[in-house]
C-alpha cells in the first residue's frame, strides 16, 4: 500500500542482480498513484513577511523567501525578489533567474514578459522567443496575443507576426472564433484575419458565449448572433452572457433567467441573482440570499446575509458578520465563525480569524492553523503526466 491508498497495490519482485528498474504507470489502471501524485502537486501560497509555498499539511515546499509571487501553472510559479521577476518549479528551484520588471503565468509553455519597459513572451528556459518590443501584452489564447503599442491594440502569433495589426482603442481576447474590440467610441468583432464581422456600433458588448453575445442598443440590452442580428431584442436594463442555454437579465428592477429564444425559464422576481454553479444560483430575495434550481424553486431558502456559489459541493454563507458553510441540503458543515473565507479548491479551503488565515478540510476541521497574512488557494502546481513518471523499485512500498 502507497502512501495509505487502499486502492494501490504494487508487487514488485527484485532481479536475482538487483539491478534497478524503472516502472511506467498508466492512469486508467492505477488511479491510486494518480491521486497520490496530485496530491504531491497541490500548493498554496501563503506569507507573512515573505511568501512562499505550503502542502496541504501545512509543510513549507518552498520556504517564505519572496517579495511577492503567483499561484502556479503549468509547474512554474513567478516570483518577486527585490523588484525583479523570475520563475520558480515547484520543488522550489528557480529554474529562470529573477530579472524581469513584470511577467504572466505561463500558457501553453510561454509567458509574456517585460523588459526595461518593454513586453515580450519568453519560454521555460527564459529566454525571448519574441523580442521586447510592445508596449503592454497580455498571455498567449489558442496562439494568439493581445499586444499594444501607441495606446492601441492589435493581435500577434507565436512568431510574433501581426495577424492583426494595432488599431483598436481596447480589445478582448477570442472567444468562439471572434473578439471583442473598440474603435473610437463603439464596439464590434473582428475575425482572426482582422475583418469585421460585425462592425463598431454597439456602446458596450460582452463576448460571444453559447453562440451569442450580449450588446448595449441605446439603453437597453439584447442579443445578437454572429451575423451581428438581434435574436433577442435590446429590452433588459441588464444581461449577462449565456451558459448551457441560459442567461441572467433584468428587467422592471427584478432578475430572471431567460432561454436562447428570449423566453422566461424563471421569470424576473429576484432582487438580485448569479449564474448557475453546481446546478444552483444563489438569488437574493427579501434582503436575504437563497438557492433555486433551474426551475426556479428554492432549494435553499432566503436567510443569509450574504452568500456566495457552490463550489466542490459547499458554498460560504455570512450571517450577523460571520462566515460559515452549508451543504446543498442547507446544512451547516462549519458553523459561522470566521471574518472571511475563500472557496474551497482541492478540498481545502482558506479562513480568516482575528486578522489571520489558515485552512479548514471539508469537514470543519482545522487542517493550518490561522497564522499567515496572505494565503491563496491551494492549486494543482503542475499537470504531472503520470503516463511518464517514473519510480525507481527502491522507492516502491511493498504490499505484500
């Protein structure tokens, strides 16, 4: 048995030479070293005076040595250490040395990346496979970059060539083939080639999302599809974009939920809403907040002072100016105790307490003690292929 995982049992039987051996393990069928080299994985960052990285046993990955730093992606964490940038692994080793003024995460294995006051995107070895030379630029998104230079903005590839050169005085990334940009004062979409889809004629516009997007007609809000046609008229004080078929508008100073065609799902009687999480929405009626399901009932009725969506099955409830959680029944899990409180990710969770933060399991119970100023949450650190780890037999436990 691996680390206490009933589900792994490994027999590994020694060459007459003792010669080491190394042991390839698939995810299908070995789902316990899965699970136990996630949880290898899982960090936070956490400081006082300085930060760095804890398990979810509390123990210090890396120890609080740094500045200022960002959770991890894909294995590689930057890190601030007397005002310049580098990158750490999640072994704690920096792997590129501070020397950068401002830098991202890193997407698809480059990372934008500024220098003497200029923005380029470098690799995992630091080094700028684009050079320096924009005036702001934001991470890679299906390999394509929002760059600006002279107060406007353009596209880029991973060679950095212009597929769209900067015109535009504010742009979104692309989303479902298209992307939001401005010119002057209006919005419209562009394709990947730079032509307009749909020219700037709009005072304000969300992304497409399921298909549509939403857009300001005057004063009211409605949606068109990408032929720049309204499927839904602008007559909503207020929308948000759709998902799964569904999405949030305002109208006569009430919230509802409305379907691709325009129609009520559940029609406009909340004070306020958010979108559905977990097959929840967390509704505000009568000064209090609640949870309805799709079809507009309420799961959990109005109590709470405030609340936030489920996550992993739990969401954080405040009342009277304390934060607790409940389950999906409405059942208190932790009781209200704590000044603030984060959403649970891999399990944990952060909580506040008289100006301290710790971490708390699923079930209330106080895994870190309150004791950092600064935490977030805990993250899977690298997408570890497990397909390629490998694990010489000296390392094995044998279950036998």
């Amino acid at each position: 048995m691996l680390n206490g995982l009933p589900c792994l049992s490994l027999c590994v039987k020694y060459h007459a030479m003792r010669l080491l051996t190394k042991i390839y393990i698939t995810v299908v069928l070995l789902y316990g070293i899965n699970a136990f080299a996630q949880d290898l994985n899982v960090l936070a960052l956490v400081g006082k005076d300085k930060l760095g990285f804890i398990n979810r046993s509390g123990k210090f990955i890396v120890k609080p040595s740094y500045d200022d730093a960002m959770p991890f992606k894909e294995g590689y964490a930057g890190v601030n250490k007397e005002g310049k940038w580098g990158y750490i692994n999640d072994k704690g080793s920096m792997v590129i040395k501070p020397k950068f003024d401002a830098v991202s995460n890193f997407v698809d294995g480059v990372a934008a990346a500024s220098l003497d006051g200029k923005w380029g995107f470098i690799d995992k070895s630091g080094e700028f496979i684009i050079q320096p030379g924009f005036d702001y630029a934001r991470p890679f998104k299906d390999g394509i970059a929002r760059v600006r230079n002279d107060r406007k903005w353009g596209f880029i590839d991973k060679q950095g060539n212009y597929i769209i050169e900067p015109k535009f005085s504010s742009a979104n990334d692309f989303n479902e083939g298209a992307a939001r940009v401005k010119a002057g004062r209006r919005w419209g979409f562009v394709d990947d080639k730079g032509k307009y889809i749909i020219t700037p004629k709009f005072k304000s516009a969300g992304d497409f999302s399921d298909g549509l997007a939403r857009v300001k007609h005057g004063r009211r809000w409605g949606y068109i599809n990408k032929k720049g046609k309204f499927v839904i008229s602008a007559k909503y004080a207020s929308a948000n974009d759709f998902i799964e078929g569904m999405a949030r508008v305002r109208s006569g100073g009430r919230m509802g939920f409305i379907n691709k065609n325009g129609n009520y799902i559940i029609s406009p009687q909340f004070g306020d809403a958010y979108d559905f999480v977990e097959d929840l929405s967390m509704v505000k009626a009568g000064g209090r907040w609640g949870y309805i399901n799709k079809h507009g009932l309420y799961v959990i009725e109005p109590k709470y002072d405030w609340a936030w969506n489920f996550n992993e099955g739990l969401a954080a409830v405040s009342v009277a100016g304390k934060w607790g959680f409940i389950n999906k029944a409405g059942e208190y899990v932790v009781e209200p105790k704590f000044d603030a409180v984060h959403d649970f990710s891999q399990g944990m969770v952060a909580v506040e307490i008289d100006g301290k933060w710790g971490f708390l399991d699923k079930t209330g119970a106080n895994v870190i003690k309150p004791q950092f100023d600064v935490v977030s949450p805990f993250e899977k650190c690298s997408a570890l292929d497990v397909m390629s780890t490998s694990i010489d037999d000296s390392e094995i436990l044998v279950n036998g």
